[in-house]
C-alpha cells in the first residue's frame, strides 16, 4: 500500500512524538526511583540499650516435660465399640476416649426407671391422702348400714309384740331369723363406721415411711445402673493429647486395664538438674530464659515454679521446675514432652549488663543477633555518605545471658544507649537505611 507524501509525513510525525513522550516517562521514573540499587528506607521501632545490675546466669540442662500426665483406664470390663481419639490428637477435659458396649445395661436400666416411677406413683398416693369422694362414699356405706341395722331391730320388735299378743303366730324360727339379721346388720354398721373413720384418717405414717423406703432402694438401683453405663464411658479427666493407646475397636479390656495416656502440653515444665553449689541460689517465681535447640529460631521464657529439695545422690543435682506457656499451633504444641532443652538460672553474682527487649533478637540463622542503628559509614575507596543520608541498619551478634522482665541480657558489640531494633527486624537485611518512627523507651 502506497502512501501519498502528506499522509508518510503525518505517521513519521506521530512516531517521533510517541519515541519523545515515552523517553519522558522512563526519565521520570528513573528519576523517581533512584540512583541504581538503592533500597528505600524501612520504617522501623527501636530501642535505647540500656545497663541494669544483674544476677549472673548460668546454664543447666534439662528435658521438656507435660504439665499432667495419666494413663487412663477402664473401671469395668467390656468390649471397645469405639475409640475416636487417636494418638496424637487433642482432648478436652471430659471428652470420649473409647466406649464400652452397654447394650444390656441400658435395657436393665429402662426397665429399672420405668420400676422408679410405680414407686414414686405409690408414694405420691399415699401421701396425699383419702380423695373426698371416697370419703363420702364411705359416709354413705355407713348411714346404708345404719338405716338397715334400724330396720332389722324395727322388724325384730314387730315380731315380737306379735308373738306376745297372739302366741302361735311367730313361729322361733322367725323369730331367730330376726334377731341374727339385727345383729349381722349391726356388725355392718360398725364396719361401715370403722372404714369411714380410716378414710378419714388417711395412710398410717409406718405405711408411707414404707413406700418411702422402698422408693430410695428403687432410686438406688436406678443410680447404680446409670453409674454403670457411665463407667463404660472412658474420657479424659484434664485438655491435652493422646500419646499413646493401649486398645483398639473390638477388643477386650479388663477392669483396670489402661485404655490410653494423655499428656497436658498446653503448658510444660522444664525440668532441669542444677547442681547443689548453685541451687541455694535458685528462687521461685525467678524469670528463666529457655532454649530448646531443635528449636533455634525461638526463644522461651518461663518462670521457676518448683525447687524438689531431694538431691540425686550420684550426681548431687536438684531438680529445678520452670513453667514455659506452649505454643499451640496447627500442627500441634511447638514444645513437645522429651525435647531437650538449657535454662540460664541466675544463681551467681552481681554484673552490670546490657539489656534490650526480646523482640530485638533475631534467630534462625545460626547465631543470635540485633539491628542495631546507626550513621552509614563510607566504603573504602568511595565517597564519605551524605550528611542528610539515613541510617542503616547493621546486624551485630550476641549471646543471650539472664533475663529480666521483658528485658534480656545481650552479650557483644553493643553500648548501653545504642538503637537496637525492636519492630520490623525480621525483614531487614545488612545496612539497609532505616527510618525510626519511635523509641520505645525514648522517655525513661
């Protein structure tokens, strides 16, 4: 296709403008970027290192162990029909560990309940008492009796009078027949009568104290019934993990027989043996720091809780309890029972120390170090730094001492009033310039 002069002239002035706007735009965000290589400043929080008069540390070794731990058995024997917890899963106090078959206990149970309620009915009626109705029904049996006892003694004295009037008329056999109705009436009354008056009176208390008796006897075998299906159910008595099992679904297990271990992990103590120069000098309630080397990206804090005052004889060491809050993640608790671990107890004399915060050290890669801040220093052969240039941050190693509150003490480099990095470390690299937003402790 063939373009007329005008029209080629036009597009060559269209691509000279466009080459010119884009070279514009990739001076401007050069501009904007930099020189080269340069890293933006990262906002940071730090530190002012500070001095404090401390217990000197030493470290002991110990093993990571549960809070609580148990074997849990079976108080019945039966067959296991289910087992939902498998080692290595967590439990909540009062969760199922494994069922026991109850199939037939639960049938003599219904029936037990259903024996409780006639119980309970016979009591209730008993304690309320003779019903109006029957009252008066008893009323009228006895004014019945008294109105034929009248009319059978009316009849007797007829026959009589007759009998003395006319001899011969009333034969002795009729006359006999009276009296005995007179007196079979009259004994009916006094039946009558007496059932009115019990009627009246109600249930003797010997009977309800009976009924009594024999409901508590109901509602213990009731109890018991339901304490026996309750036994049948194996559950955890405290929060922790299955660490192990000793039945599985179909099996047999005895009474007393243990059905699983479960371990409290939420919290552990790390017991370590401290020898006996220094345990003299261990206090509960004391800050310990805690490494557990399977696990050296972390620190634990945790606090003395026990000092057993029974020595080994063939090591003459204590145990020394610290209590260390776990972690709980995903996965599982990060300190596991078994771990070893070392605890700087503070048991030796007084030291001037430098202290910073925790959060300012950085592990994971080997050695413990902080950030600490400061003016950028000229490289060899290069230019000095610009006077406005920021700081930087520069990684210095240290080894970790006595704790004390949130502060730990940190053996290197480092001088009290120094800048020490305490938020955003974990993304900072060597002497990359920084920009402190806060002091932490800017006004102590």
């Amino acid at each position: 296709m063939m373009l007329s002069p005008q029209a080629a002239t036009r597009l060559r002035n269209t691509i000279v403008a466009a080459c010119a706007v884009a070279t514009l735009l990739i001076a401007a965000r050069g501009h904007a970027q930099g020189p080269p290589g340069a890293r933006p400043p990262a906002l940071v929080v730090a530190y002012k290192i500070v001095e404090r008069e401390v217990t000197a540390g030493q470290t002991f070794v110990g093993t990571v162990m549960p809070l609580k731990r148990a074997t849990i058995g079976s108080a019945v024997g039966g067959r296991v029909v289910e087992f939902p917890r498998k080692a290595g899963e967590r439990v909540a106090e009062g969760e199922k560990l494994a069922q026991l078959l109850t199939s037939t206990i639960e049938l003599e149970t219904a029936a037990a309940e259903q024996e409780l309620k006639l119980r309970q009915a016979q009591l209730a009626e008993l304690e309320n008492g003779t019903r109006p109705e029957e009252i008066e029904q008893r009323r009228a049996e006895r004014d019945g009796a008294a109105a034929r006892e009248s009319f059978l003694r009316a009849r007797r004295v007829r026959l009589e009078r007759a009998r003395d009037s006319s001899p011969g008329t009333v034969t002795a056999d009729q006359m006999e027949e009276a009296r005995a109705g007179e007196i079979e009436a009259h004994e009916a009354y006094l039946a009558a009568k007496a059932a009115l008056e019990l009627a009246q009176a109600g249930p003797r208390v010997e009977q309800i104290a009976q009924a009594r008796a024999q409901m508590a006897m109901q509602e213990a075998i009731v109890q018991r019934l339901r304490d026996q299906i309750t036994k049948h159910t194996i559950i955890s008595r405290f929060d922790g993990y299955v660490v192990a099992e000793h039945t599985e679904i179909g099996a047999w297990v005895n009474s007393g027989a243990p059905v699983a271990e479960v371990a409290a992990l939420d919290e552990v103590d790390v017991e370590v043996q401290v020898i006996e120069q220094a345990a003299p000098f261990v206090r509960i309630g004391e800050e310990v720091r805690v490494e557990v080397p399977a696990l050296p990206d972390r620190i634990f804090s945790g606090k003395v809780v026990h000092v057993v005052p029974q020595a080994d004889v063939r090591a003459r060491t204590f145990p020394v309890k610290i209590r260390v809050t776990n972690e709980i993640t995903d996965d599982g608790p990060l300190l596991k029972a078994g771990m070893y671990a070392r605890a700087s107890l503070p048991v030796g004399a007084q030291q001037q120390a430098t202290m910073a915060p925790k959060d300012a050290i950085v592990l994971g890669t080997g050695t413990p170090m902080v950030y600490v801040v400061q003016k950028p220093a000229a490289t060899p052969g290069g230019p000095p730094p610009a006077a406005d240039a920021p700081p930087v941050a520069m990684p210095v190693p240290v080894q970790l001492g006595v704790s004390q509150g949130d502060l730990i003490q940190l053996i290197g480099q480092l001088q009290p009033g120094q800048m020490v990095v305490v938020e955003g470390n974990e993304r900072l690299r060597p002497n990359q310039p920084v920009q402190v937003t806060r002091v932490t402790n800017e006004s102590n």
